[in-house]
C-alpha cells in the first residue's frame, strides 16, 4: 500500500502544484542532506 500511496502523491504534486523540483526527503534524498530550519541564515 506505501508505493500505491507514494505513487499517488508523486502524481498529484506534478499535476496540481507550480514546483519546478521536489524532492523526496528519505525517498530522493536522504534525511541528511536536508537543511535544519534555521541553518542556513533563517
């Protein structure tokens, strides 16, 4: 059931919402490479 879940979101954020790139923390990235709030001059 999570890949049909993954699967529907992907589509639905390419369909409906204005992104040029999105990633997938734990999915395209990995958790690490995603800055912390308040990191990088928040």
């Amino acid at each position: 059931m999570a890949d049909e879940i993954e699967t529907g979101c992907r589509e639905w954020v390419a369909t409906e919402w204005p992104f040029e790139r999105v990633a997938y923390p734990g999915r395209d990235v990995s958790w690490q490479a995603v800055p912390t709030v308040g990191t990088e001059g928040d």
